[in-house]
C-alpha cells in the first residue's frame, strides 16, 4: 500500500464532480444516486465528501458469511467479489459509517474499492479535496486551497 | 500443481481444484444451475457432467458431476462427446418437464436444442428447479430456516412442517439468489412477509426508513456482539452523522472555513 486516499473537507465545495464521476466509472449509468462517495452539505458551496475508510479491523468484511469482502494488498482497499455476495446485507448493517451501500438496482452491494488503485474521483475534483497520495505525505497537514487557474492534475 | 488434460489440452491446476474450475480454467463451458461461488458444491442439477478416463483404462471412461470431482493428475477429461450430450439432454428435458413455463430453464433447454419436453409437463408447473442455492446459502448464512422436503416428484423447497418458520430472520437472501426469482416475499417500511411469516422491521430512528427485520438485528448481533441499539440509525444517517464528526473535528482544529 504505497498510496492512501485522502480527503480534505475543507477544501470541498460540494461540486459534485466526484459522485458523478463515481457513478460513471462504476456503471450506475451515471446516476449520481448511486455513487460510492457522498457529499453532504454544509453550507453554501461547503461540502462533506464522506466515502468508505477501508478500515484496519473491517467490521463489514469480519461480518461477511461468504468472504466477499477481501482487501486487496496493494492498494489496502476493501473489494467486494460480486459473484460471491449472496445479498445477505449483513455489512449494510454492520458498518459503522454507513458506507456499505446496497444497490436496488443490482441488488447487490457497493463499496469504494479505490477503483483498484485509480480512484476515478480525485482527478475530478477541481480543488484537490480528494487526493490519492503518497502513503508518507498522508499526514501532512492540509493547506487552504490555492485557485491557480489548474485542474488536479 | 497437477496436469490434466481437458478435450485434449493441458492445464496445470493447484491440487485440490475442482474439476468444474479446472475444466474452465482451460478454458471450456460446462452449464451449470446449482454451482455457486460462495457455496459449498452440491452435485444437485447434474448439468455439469462431464466424462473422465485415463490412459491406462483401455478407453473406458465414467461419468462425473464436475463440480463435485477432483481434479487429479493426468486426468483425460472431454466435456462435449455425444455420450455427455445426450445425458446432460435427458437432465435438462426433466427439467423442461418439470419447469415448462420458467424462461431460465427454457433458456437452458434452446441452447442444447430442445423446444419443448419430450416428458409429459408437469400439471401444475413451478418455477422452482431444486437447484438448493437458497437452502445452502440459509444454512451458510446460520440460520437453516428452510431445506427440501419429500422425494422424487414431490420434492420441494419448504419451510419445516410448511409453516412459518421459527429460525427464519428474514434476511431474504433465499429470494435473492434464486435463479428464477420463485420465492415470493413483500418487503414495505411497515413490515415483511416470506415463507409465511411476518417480521417486524426496524425504521430508522431519525428517518424513519425500514432497513433491517427485528429477527435480523437479534441475530446479526448475536453473531458480532454488538447491542441491537447498534441498528437504530440507517446507512444514509450513519453517514451524515459521520459527515458532521467530520466538520467537529475539524472545527478543533481549526481548520474549518
């Protein structure tokens, strides 16, 4: 795991670019509904991004009946193996955070996976409040977003 | 690693690999309608036939359920002769016989070109094929709440004694991974209802949204231990609140905007 995910709320502006770009990439026939990652408001142009931790001690992947839920060692994400989710939603309930999302749709659950190590959020994200960065930078303290004229990169 | 040989190409599989994921691992189709990933195999559609021989059996060869065979070194393996097709034919045609009106199984039947049963239909049609997925994938879950009962044409899917069954929690993932979608339920913010029982929901504190059966929270927190006050809140209001830790501690750190 040499990259780690990184939200920095102050910085969101509650676009929304991320949770179409979410439900692109992940063929929700982008309907920003069905996204893995979810803004929540808090002002005018103030956003949450709250999307799932990957957790250490997964309670969604201790839950699970059927070892669905695996974490990739590379990118130290939480995958959910579609073809072995039975659709017992036992990790909808057992997340602490709520970010086990079930899918009327598809039944079936979705989960951020890092979009296996190229999280198609971050380059969407006009003012780099999602970041997928080096694991060593992930604790620097965030500075207050600069508008140089760029896109992320 | 072993090496068996499948239509008469290698392959090289760990020891202990099923034949069925052997024989797909080289790259071959075999049907299958009770084979399920997260599920113990069962060997119960018998769509998975395939013939087995090895070079010193002088051209005998036996027939396996694929899903239930090991793979064992130098196995010759052939998944289409006439032998295999006709008895996977004779499978699917019961089947058709039994199930005449449910599009997966006439799905099935088209594809080894048969239209209709040569069997006579069964008179009161049903949608279910036995494959079992919903009695395992019950019992894998904890719960065992529904499993066959009776024999030979008789044979069906029920809850014990048919009646409402005590252990279930209404979980409905009998219902979802039913291939033919043939168990009915009926699932509102108020209340569920399969297998003849009614279940409670559990609705959101702060919203109001149904999103667990009261037999479901018993049971998932007699599995992890945590309190059943664990299910009060939804997905969507765990998220928000989780959103507003967030701008807490932010605002600690006064880094807020």
């Amino acid at each position: 795991m040499d990259r780690i995910y990184r939200v920095v709320i102050e910085r969101c502006i509650a676009c929304g670019k991320c949770e179409l770009a979410c439900a692109f990439a992940h063929g929700s026939e982008g309907r920003p509904s069905k996204t893995r990652i979810n803004i929540f408001k808090r002002g005018p142009e103030l956003g949450t991004p709250v999307v799932c931790f990957q957790c250490h001690d997964a309670a969604c992947a201790a839950v699970c009946p059927t070892e669905a839920l695996v974490r990739n060692g590379r990118t130290g994400a939480i995958e959910m193996a579609r073809d072995r989710c039975i659709s017992c939603r036992m990790c909808v309930a057992a997340c602490p955070f709520g970010n086990m999302l079930w899918d009327e749709t598809y039944h079936c659950v979705q989960k951020c996976d890092l979009c296996g190590g190229d999280p198609k959020c971050v380059p969407f994200c006009p003012t780099h409040a999602l970041e997928y960065v080096p694991a060593d930078r992930a604790a620097e303290k965030p500075e207050p977003f600069a508008w140089t004229g760029d896109l992320a990169p | 690693m072993i090496t068996i040989t499948v239509n008469g190409k290698n392959v090289k599989v760990p020891e202990g690999t099923r034949l069925l994921d052997a024989i797909r691992s080289a790259g071959f189709e075999v049907p299958t309608l009770c084979d399920h990933p997260a599920l113990e195999p069962w060997g119960g559609c018998r769509m998975c036939l395939v013939d087995v021989t090895r070079k010193e059996w002088d051209g005998w060869c036996k027939m396996v359920v694929s899903c239930m065979f090991p793979a064992e070194d130098g196995l010759l393996v052939l998944t289409d002769t006439e032998r295999v097709r006709s008895t996977r034919r004779v499978v699917i045609d019961l089947l058709l016989a039994r199930c005449p009106d449910t599009p997966l199984v006439q799905q099935v039947a088209a594809r080894h070109g048969l239209e209709q049963t040569t069997y006579e239909p069964n008179p009161a049609p049903t949608d279910c094929i036995l494959c079992g997925l919903c009695t395992r994938v019950c019992d894998h879950i904890g719960v065992s709440a529904i499993s066959s009962v009776n024999r030979g044409a008789g044979r069906e899917i029920a809850p014990p004694l048919h009646e409402a069954p005590p252990d279930c929690i209404g979980c409905l993932a009998c219902a979802e991974i039913c291939p033919t979608s043939c168990i009915p339920y009926e699932t509102s913010d108020a209340k569920r209802t399969i297998w003849g029982k009614e279940f409670e929901m559990v609705r959101c504190a702060r919203c109001g949204r149904a999103h667990v059966t009261r037999d479901e929270a018993a049971h998932f927190s007699g599995r992890t231990g945590v309190p059943s006050t664990y299910f009060d809140l939804c997905d969507a209001c765990k998220r928000t609140d989780m959103a507003r830790q967030f701008v807490k501690l932010s605002e600690g750190a006064g880094t807020a905007p």
